[in-house]
C-alpha cells in the first residue's frame, strides 16, 4: 500500500469512527434532555377530576373528600361528565372515558387532571386522546398504578408527569395518610421533593443523577413493543406492584430485560411491592432477591424501600424530573432537582 493510500484509508477510519462517536454521543444526550415541566399550581387554578380507567361504584364519598381537599388548597375542582358512569368493569364507555380526559386535555382554564382511581381501562383510550392542545398548554397528569400507561404517552411526548395519590385515596384516614397527601401538595405547588429511606441489605451502593421514570410493573412490561414503551437510556426506573406472584414479577422483569429495558438504564429505585400471592410452589427467596437475580448483570445502584406504591404511604414522584440518588447500604437519598 502506498504512503498516500496509507494516509487516505486512515483518515477515512478516522472520519468514520468520529462520526460514530458523536453519533452515540448526540444519541445519549437526546436521551437525557430536560423534559417540558407543566406550571406549578396556584390558589385560583382549577383541577379537573376524572376516570379513565376502573368503575367508581359507591366512591361518592372519596370524590367529595378529594373536592374538599382540593378547595383547602385554594384550587377550584371540576368533575368529568362520566366520572360515575358504569360500563361493566369500567367508569364508562371507552368513548366516555376518553371524552372526559380529552376535555380536560384541551379545556386551557384546567391546570391539572387528577385520576379518580386506577384498576384498568387507561390503555383503551390511549390511541385515542390527542395532545396537540396539551403540547402548546401542558398540564399536570396525576395518578399511580392503571395510570402509568398515561405517564408512558405523556413521557414519550416529552412532558413530566406525577406519580401520587388520586381521589379514591381518601378511603384512608386523612392522619394515616399525611405524607402522602402532603408530598402530593408539595409536588402540585413546586415546593422541594427530598427523600430519606430505609436501609436494606439489599441495595446496591452507588450514586446518580439522571431522569426518574417508570410506575407499575405490569403495566410497563404491557406496553413493551408499543409507541408508549418508554425509552429508559440513560435514566432511573422505578418500578412497584400489587397482588402478583413472585413467579409473575419475575416474569415481567425478565421480559423487561430480554427487550433491553436495562441496557442503558443507570438506577432502579423499588417502591412498595405489596400483598404477593402465596402460590403452591414456593418460589424460594425474597421478592428483593428476585430482583437482584434478574439485574445481576447490571453494575447501576438499586435502591429499595421507596414508600410509593399501592401502600398508605405513598410518596410524590415527578416523572421525567432530573434526581440525585445515593444509595448504600444504611440508608438511601432521593433528591429531585428544582
């Protein structure tokens, strides 16, 4: 090979590699870009109450309490149409359920849509919302458990959302919830999100700063393969569960992993994984070993005991937002960006 030909095939590889590199480079930082923050509430705002997913038979009470909580913060309530619409195991038709989210979606006096209660039905209406409205006026999304599915279409558009309680909360004794009403107020305002949390044995030790994203694991590992399975490169997972067997949950972990879930994720946060069924073969360690077994291969900090899940404690998580997470063995630290 002659000098000059020497020289051309190795500028060439440099070009080539170079542009891999900023390629992977610019590919990262779409992954952690800053994700659009809806406006914090103010006394005034007006909430929207509705129930995109399970029936709410005999939950007038809840809706009044929410209503009346909302008032004691300054903010006006308003309840969908359908809220209390009946249609076998859902709040309504699907037609309904979506009607009353899209009003709120596109109604520019409304600054927040609280979800009455979870169960399932979210992901029939899915395909059928349009955010071109939101987009130009976002606005809060809150709720927990059937509404990650909405927390995974809002996220893939590029918006924060909020992982708390919803209506159907206030079943609860209002003392034996406080925190998690008052980290829910918190997050609504804009006040500081910092959490302390139990040890375990089980954490893996590291530190963070990246993108919270995530919420119930079932409904996660459903919406692999779909447009609103979200991107988690670059980003911190939580994840929480109810009523599942240890076999299920792992399962859907091992579904998660098999489609690269874990690849470039940088943190797992678990929340409450609570009332896991007894099956007649026991699966023979912990629900926490569990989920150190699937992730063995994975050198990101894991941290448990996040009080967030279908408990009574249960703490506010703004998806899409930049947190800190340090994580050892005594205790562990989640501190969300302003």
């Amino acid at each position: 090979m002659s000098k000059n030909l020497l020289i051309f095939a190795l500028c060439c590889a440099a070009f080539f590699f170079g542009k891999k590199q900023i390629m992977a480079q610019d590919n990262h930082s779409k992954h952690i870009e800053t994700l659009i923050r809806p406006p914090y509430l103010q006394a005034g705002d007006t909430v929207a109450i509705v129930a995109p997913s399970g029936i709410l038979k005999n939950r007038n009470t809840e809706i009044e309490q929410a209503k009346a909580l909302l008032k004691s913060w300054g903010l006006y309530p308003v309840v969908g149409k359908h809220v209390f619409s009946q249609n076998n195991h859902f709040a309504g038709t699907d037609a309904e359920r979506c009607e009353d989210f899209q009003k709120a979606l596109d109604d520019p006096k409304i600054k927040a849509i609280w979800c009455a209660r979870g169960g399932y039905g979210a992901v029939r209406i899915l395909d059928k919302l349009d955010y071109t409205k939101f987009k130009n006026k976002p606005k809060w999304v809150i709720g927990y458990s059937d509404i990650t599915a909405l927390h995974n279409q809002i996220h893939t558009l590029g918006f924060e959302s909020l992982h708390a309680m919803m209506c159907t909360s206030m079943q609860d004794n209002t003392e034996s919830i406080k925190e998690t009403i008052s980290t829910f107020k918190d997050a609504l305002f804009g006040k500081p999100l910092n959490y302390t949390l139990e040890g375990s044995k089980y954490n893996k030790i590291g530190h963070v700063s990246a993108p919270i994203v995530g919420g119930n694991l079932s409904i996660l590992a459903s919406m692999l393969g779909s447009k609103t399975s979200i991107d988690t490169s670059g980003k911190i997972l939580f994840i929480e569960e109810i009523g599942e067997y240890e076999y299920t949950i792992d399962r859907m972990l091992q579904s998660l992993k098999r489609a690269g879930y874990f690849d470039h994720c940088v943190g797992v946060l678990v929340g409450d994984v609570s009332k896991v069924r007894k099956n007649t073969t026991l699966w023979g360690s912990s629900v926490q070993q569990l989920i150190l077994d699937v992730l063995a291969d994975y050198s990101f900090p894991i941290a448990f005991n996040m009080p967030a899940g279908h408990e009574k404690d249960n703490r506010a998580l703004i998806l899409g937002r930049m947190v800190d997470m340090s994580v050892n063995k005594n205790e562990s630290k989640i501190v969300f960006k302003p």
